[in-house]
C-alpha cells in the first residue's frame, strides 16, 4: 500500500514546534517594541525642547532676563504646534493618544554665574489638564 499523507503524530509534532518557536520568539518582540516605543518618545522630547530653544531664539523679549523678570517661563506644546514650531501633534506611545496641550517646557535662567548673562536651562515637562 502507498502511503501518501502525514500521520497525526507528524501533524501534531509540527504543530507543537511551531507553537513553542512562537512562544519562544513573542517576548523578544515584545521587548524590542516597547523599547523602540520608550526610545521613540525619548526622541520626541528632544524634538520638543529643540522647538522650544527655537521659539525663544523668536521670542527673547518674553524671555526671563537678569535684573528683570526672573521668573521661568512655560511653552506649551499646543503653542509651539500653533505657531509652526513642531510639524505634528505629539503622540504619546505609551497611552496610544494624542500628549497633552497642558505638557510644555520650562524655560528658565541658569542661577549658577550671575556674571555670565542670560542664560538658560530648558526642562519638558508631561502634564496632564
């Protein structure tokens, strides 16, 4: 008799290779995108803070300054959105959602040389409303 087919046994056998190898491989995978996911907002943050350096290049006169107003400033991310600073709207990849409008950066004056003019430190801050 000509036998021309798989036996349950090998069926099985295939079937139980496949699953462990899944399994095997689904908890690397999982790792490598919520690290990605934690790098890519890691990667946002910066972006924002760049925007920020670049709305207070335009903007110096709302800046704090010696001798003045001292007190640091916020930038939102909504404000640097509306005002051509950040392409996109923000998304956080952890929540899977749209990042706060009421998430900004700090800006405020470095305290440590008083002789050294106006300089500045630039802090992002998540918030939720």
């Amino acid at each position: 008799m000509n036998k021309k087919g798989f036996t349950l046994v090998e069926l099985i056998g295939v079937i139980v290779l496949i699953s462990l190898l899944t399994v095997l491989a689904t908890a690397p995978i999982n790792n490598i995108i919520k690290n990605s996911k934690k790098d890519l907002n890691e990667s946002q943050k910066k972006q924002i803070i760049l925007s920020a350096q670049n709305w207070a290049i335009d903007n110096k006169d709302k800046l704090p300054m010696r001798g003045k107003n001292t007190e640091s400033i916020k930038v939102t991310i909504e404000q640097l959105y509306n005002e051509g600073y950040l392409d996109n709207e923000v998304i956080d990849l952890d929540k899977d959602s749209k990042m706060s409008n009421c998430s900004h950066v700090n800006i405020s004056l470095i305290d440590e040389n008083k002789n050294s003019g106006n300089a500045y430190t630039y802090e992002f801050i998540e918030q939720d409303c």
